[in-house]
C-alpha cells in the first residue's frame, strides 16, 4: 500500500517536473506592454511547436513547397528556408541545424522547440533573446498588403477616350469599375480600398500618387480604356512604370499624359511633370519595378484568358499617373473604346464582370506570393 503511494507520488513530481520543461514559451515585445506565447506540444518525448505559431506571433509569413521540399518562412524581412524531412534550414547562404527534425503531425508542420530558444536568436540577435525561460522580441512589422489605391482614369472635364458611339466616356467606364472593384477587393481580400476620385470630378496627375502615398498604399491600380483612329484596333494591355519601349507604347503613353497639357496648364504643368522632382520620385519607383511587373503579367494573363479579348502583352511606359508612386503601380487599358464590339463590352454588365474577376484573381495571386514573401 505504501509502495504505491510511493510511486503516485513519484509520478506527482514527475509530471510536475515536465510541466517546466515542456512549457508553452512565453514571448515579451520590446517597447510594448504586449505579449504572447509558443504553444508547445510533446511528440515522441520532444517538444516540438506548429510553424504557424511564428504567424500568430511574430507575423511571419510561412508558405510550403512540397515539389521542392522546402517550407518557406518569411521573419523581420528576412526568408528562412527549411528543407523538409530534415533538420537543417538555409538562411542568408549559410546553412544550420536545429537538432530534431522538422516533422508533419495531423497535417501540421512542427519543429523542435531549440528552433524558438537557441536558433533564431542566433540568426536575429539584433531583433530576438531569449533568457530566463522567455523570449524578449522586437515588435514585428506587417509588411503585406492591406491597403490599394484604385485609380479611376480622367473625370470632370477631362472625359478621356470617346467611344465609336459618341456616346461612351472613358471617364464613366472607369468609375463605373472602380466601384466595382473595390466592392469585390474589401469583401473578399480583408484589405481596404480607396478611391483617387469617388464622382465625375477632374483630378491631377501628381495629385492621384500622392493621394496613394499620403495614405501610405501598398498596391496602386489606375484603370483606362484604351483608343486608336484605327477603329478595328481591339485588345487589353497592362502597362508598369518605364521609358516606353515600342512605338505602340509610346503613343499611348502619349494619349494618357496629354492630360496635363490639356486640363492641367499646358506647357508649364508639362515641365513640372519632367523637373528634378518627378526624376527623383521615378527612382524612387524603380525599387518597386520587379513587384510591378509581377502583378502586370498575372493581370494580362488573367484578363486575357476570362475575357477572350486579343492579347496585347505587358508594357512598359512613362505615364505620368504612375511616376512618383511609392508602392507597386500599374495601369491597365481595358479596352479599345473605339471599337464599337469593345464599347459594347465596356458597357456591358456581364463583361465588366469578368475584367472584375480577372482583376480580383491577379491582384489575389499577388498579394498571396507579396505577402509570403515580405
């Protein structure tokens, strides 16, 4: 009888013992009263935690690769790259091991608790420690997309392109999908969406970016319909930020900066599109060129494939609406307005609905891949 009560007692101490050392790890963030904790989990006598507590608490971004074998996760701006099956990840070329291997358990990516203690406040010993049984952190920046500017093109006195019709204003097609747009980003990508204009209003050139810059955007999207004295001229085209590079590019590029000669002040407002600080806010624009074309080539793929309208490819051109804006920029023509097949299209409800998909698809896609990887 005291035998037994022996061993409950030892099993008492035992379990209390473990209730120490396999503990969930308490996370305290630098200059907040904030915290929160690593959940922790016993598997085969090691404590292991699921990858995507580092989502939870740290905000990092984790995205697996299972036709390479690698679980891709994104900390502090920096990616880690973990080799599945394994115990070793790779990070800024080297490479590390975090002595139990990364293991799948109820379909859910685990690794071992020296990942959390020892490992990354090694590789982020500016940013994390862990001492006294807790982790001290820096508070983690969310770096995905949460904002987007859409830009509906001309307005107010400026009605842009004219349809075959006579009757169809790029101005109010522009709007018109705006509104539409941004219904469809806000209900189903949780960011939010502001408009450079909300009425038949006319707005600046520099006043849409800085619009998008004050308001600290992380994606601008300016909508057009496009127009050639060619009336047969049909096809969707999505344009980022560069010296235009075929003569098509250039005329339109030409066709959406006449604006600022017509409705902005002539050869004046020209010139202070083109002065020292409109050359320095297109290098600032240049960091953002790769993401920009990115989101240009997932738009016209998808534009094109839902649609079914002629291809017209990704270009390149110097508008001035994209110039000086801080954030990935692209501009899509979503039509020739002079086609009288086109102008029907863009007025159609049917057919709106689809460039809103498409739309909706590639900015989905972008965001997903721009947010694992930030």
């Amino acid at each position: 009888m005291q035998l037994g009560k022996a061993k409950i007692f030892c099993l008492i101490v035992i379990l209390f013992i473990s209730s120490f050392i396999f503990a969930d790890i308490p996370v305290e963030f630098k200059s907040q009263s904030s915290r929160d904790e690593i959940r922790t989990k016993q598997i085969d006598g090691i404590e292991y935690f699921n990858v995507y507590e580092l989502n939870k608490t740290f905000k990092a971004n984790i995205q697996a690769d299972l036709l390479d074998q690698r679980l891709y996760i994104s900390l502090y701006d920096r990616q880690l790259t973990i080799l599945l099956d394994s115990a070793y990840l790779l990070f800024m070329g080297n490479t590390y091991n975090f002595q139990y291997p990364i293991i799948l358990n109820s379909e859910k990516y685990y690794l071992p608790t020296y990942f959390i203690t020892a490992l990354l406040p090694t590789l982020f010993a500016e940013k994390l420690s862990y001492s006294n049984n807790k982790l001290i952190a820096d508070v983690p920046q969310d770096n995905s997309i949460k904002r987007i500017v859409i830009d509906p093109g001309h307005g107010g006195k400026d009605p842009g392109a004219i349809g075959n019709s006579r009757k169809t204003f790029e101005k109010n097609v522009a709007l018109t999908m705006a509104y539409k747009l941004k219904k469809e980003l806000e209900e189903k990508l949780d960011v939010e969406v502001l408009l450079t204009r909300t009425k038949d209003e006319f707005v600046s050139l520099q006043s849409r970016t800085e619009f998008a810059n004050s308001n600290e955007a992380d994606l601008f999207i300016s909508l057009h319909c496009n127009a050639h004295r060619n009336s047969k001229v049909t096809g969707i085209e999505v344009y980022y930020l560069s010296t235009a590079k075929t003569d098509e590019a250039r005329a339109v590029e030409a066709l959406e900066n006449s604006v600022v000669y017509d409705y902005e002040g002539g050869a004046d407002a020209v010139q202070q599109y083109d002065d020292l600080a409109f050359i320095l806010a297109d290098m600032a624009q240049n960091e953002h060129l790769e993401e920009s074309y990115k989101i240009s080539t997932y738009l016209q793929d998808n534009l094109v494939k839902r649609t079914k309208s002629y291809n017209r490819g990704v270009k390149q051109a110097n508008f001035y609406v994209l110039r000086g804006a801080y954030m990935p920029a692209v501009l899509i023509e979503m039509g020739f307005i002079s086609n009288k097949a086109e102008e029907k299209d863009l007025n159609s409800a049917t057919y709106q609905k689809k460039l809103i998909n498409s739309i909706f698809e590639s900015v989905k896609l972008f965001k997903f891949k721009y947010d694992k990887m930030r």
